[in-house]
C-alpha cells in the first residue's frame, strides 16, 4: 500500500505542475494514466462501475466524481483531482483541489480551511480514539470558519478493495464508533463547501455538484493506523 501511495502522491504532484489555464481535463487524466501505467501500477476508477476516466476531476461547483474531457481550465477556477491507483493487488486513493492562476479570496480561504480540516482529522487517528473522534474533528473546523460539511458522500476504508469497512463521515459527534486499532487503514476525505452542505448528481449519473451553484473542495490521504501513529501513505507537499 506504500507503493501504490506513492504513486498516487507522484500523480497529484503532476497534476500541479501541469495545472496551466487553457489545459483540458482529458489532458490532464492522460497524464495521471501514463504515469500509472509507467510504475506498473493499474488505474483505480478507470472501469469501476463503468467510470470512464483514470482521475476525476471536479472544477468549481463540482464536488466529487466529475469526468474528465473537453472542458479547458480558466483563470480564477478551481479544480479538485482524485486519483486511485492498483498496485499489486492492494490499492491507494488521494485527492487535492488547485487553484487555476490567481483565484479569489473566498476560493483560497475554502481550499485552506479543506486542507486544514484534513490534517485535524489525520491528527484524530490514533490508537484508543473512536472513529468519530476523525469525523468530529473536521466539522468542527470547517463550520467554525462558517463553511459546510458534506453529508452524502464519506471516507471509507481501504485495502484490498478501494472501498472497505468503516465509512467515515466527516461531521457527528465525537466518542462514537469503532475503537482505532494498529493495522487500520483508512481513506479520510473532507469534501466542503462554500455555500449549503446539499448536493445533487448531473444527468451523466457521476458528476455530483452544490445544489446552491457554489464552490466545493476535497482534499484526502491514505493513512495507515502504526503502534507510533498515524502514517499518511499518500503525502505529498500538497497537503
């Protein structure tokens, strides 16, 4: 799995280096598949339930699971990448949101605080914790900057299969839920928005949007559970 993390790290650091107004987002998916294919690793959501595309790639308003295609990047968007990877029969699966150029104000302060969020719910990962220890911890952030938590998309476990046992929501009370064990491996993925927490899914049945039109980010990492703590398997400096 720390294999598979690493190159998932590798792709979302080119996807920053080639984050260029003017760039389509199929460019940028051939991009993520090469370097894939180039470590012998095998594209996650390329085929899973169909999806057509080896990253997704939600800009502004689109919240997760957005396809890759056409669609040419403009000064001031924001765009979120999620990559999975398949190496050796055990998987890895990150996201990150960039800016496109000089963006606003508000964009910028929904794209730290999302990443801040995450970084609380990493640090939530610990041994004797509940699992909603990691949820609370990114409500709390996120609505205490007067930003809204996704509620129908979650974390989820991770392994062997891309989506495993536990889910892992990112608002609820905290002291709830399984008791965190060395050996868990989980995906904790922090999806927030500017406006409302309400979502809805476009007619291509994956691209899921803001029912209010307003900006969305997600941020997520692969960590694994150690007796010293949580080890994020997917870092990068992008996070």
């Amino acid at each position: 799995m720390r294999e598979a993390g690493k190159i998932v790290a590798e792709v979302l650091q080119l996807m920053e280096k080639n984050m260029d107004v003017g760039v389509t987002t199929g460019k940028l998916d051939n991009i993520a598949e090469k370097c894939i294919r180039k470590h012998g690793a095998e594209p996650a959501f390329l085929g899973y339930n169909n999806f057509p595309a080896s990253i997704c790639a939600s800009v502004n308003n689109e919240v997760v699971h957005g396809i890759p295609g056409l669609r040419r990047l403009k000064e001031g968007d924001i765009i979120s990448i999620d990559v999975g990877v398949r190496r050796e029969g055990y998987f890895g699966d990150a996201a990150a949101t960039f800016p496109v150029g000089k963006i606003s104000d508000r964009a910028q302060k929904l794209i730290s605080v999302t990443r801040t969020s995450l970084q609380k719910a990493i640090a939530e990962m610990k041994s004797g914790n509940r699992l909603s220890d990691i949820s609370h911890a990114v409500q709390a952030y996120v609505e205490k900057n007067s930003l809204a938590v996704v509620r129908n998309y979650v974390g989820h476990g991770i392994g062997e299969q891309m989506h495993e046992e536990p889910q892992v929501p990112n608002f609820g009370p905290p002291g709830r839920g399984p008791q965190l064990q060395p050996g868990i491996v989980l995906a904790i993925e922090p999806m927030v928005n500017a406006g409302g927490w309400e979502v809805e899914v476009l007619d291509d049945r994956w691209t899921v949007v803001t029912s209010d039109g307003s900006l969305s980010a997600h941020f997520e990492h692969t960590v694994a559970l150690g007796e010293n703590g949580p080890e994020v398997l997917t870092s990068s400096d992008l996070s």
